[in-house]
C-alpha cells in the first residue's frame, strides 16, 4: 500500500507542476481573439498587426493593445500623434506637464521629436480583467491627449 501511495503522490506531484501549468498557458492568438471578441461587442473595428497587437478606431484615430502572452497580466493600450513642425523643446515641456496632470497615462516623444506616444500600462490579478479597467484607462488617454494638446497651443 506504501508504494501505491507513492505512485499516486509522484504522479499528482507531475500533474501540478508540468501537465497544469502548461495546459493554463494561453497562446497569443488566444488573447487576440480574447481582446478583440470585447472590442467588437463595443462596437470598435479590430485589426490584427503584423506584431500581433490589436489596433480599434475611435471617431477616426488609431489605439492599439499590446499583446503579451509573455506577460500576460500586463495590459497596455496606447495611441500616438504626428507633430509635424512643432519645437522638441515645446513638445518635451508638454509632456512632462502633461504626465504631472494625467492619471495613469505616460507621454512620450519620439527621439526625433516627430512623434507623441500616449500608453497607459496596468498590471492585472488575471488578464481577463481588462475588460473592468478598459472603459478607465481609454478615457485617461484621452484626457492626457487633450492635456498635451492644450500645452503646444
């Protein structure tokens, strides 16, 4: 009976920490479609990039989420601007008043000082939880675009 039990144990034991965890492992088409199945039942028009991040139109500009399976508690959504001629110097003092202001939300420039990048990064218990924070998050990258926008006028 001893040894029947040790079989049962080392095969449990084999279970958990090789046979689970692999079958809990998600792929990243699996958080494509998990993202974009919640996009589409709020209406936005879903595309997938050639890197595998997601990319919805809102009133004619671009966002895109970040997909991670690497990482998957990490969600990030961001979107980004064109600056054509305007100063570095204008846009770089922009950003970080904007930063200051903004909840969450991360502006960057381009090196080239081309380009504004607005992202907001979460780190979630389970990655299906986006779905309670993503109404949130977009609306404070919105309100960071409208903060950075006032500040080059």
């Amino acid at each position: 009976m001893k040894k029947l039990g040790k079989i049962f144990f080392t095969i449990l034991i084999f279970g958990l920490f090789i046979v689970f965890p692999a079958a809990a492992q998600k792929t990243k088409s699996d958080f494509q479609k998990m993202y974009m199945d919640f996009l589409k039942k709020k209406g936005y028009n879903t595309t997938i990039l050639e890197d595998g991040d997601i990319r919805f139109v809102i009133e004619g500009s671009g966002f895109f989420i970040v997909v991670n399976e690497k990482e998957p508690q990490n969600f990030q959504i961001y979107t980004f601007m064109s600056l054509e001629n305007r100063s570095k110097q204008i846009t770089l003092a922009a950003a970080n008043n904007t930063n200051g202001k903004s909840y969450g939300t991360k502006v960057w420039i381009s090196d080239d000082g081309t380009h504004a990048v607005f992202i907001i990064e979460n780190i979630l218990l389970k990655p299906k939880d986006f779905q309670q924070i993503f109404d949130k998050a977009l609306a404070s990258i919105v309100e960071s675009i409208y903060y950075f926008l006032a500040e080059i006028k």
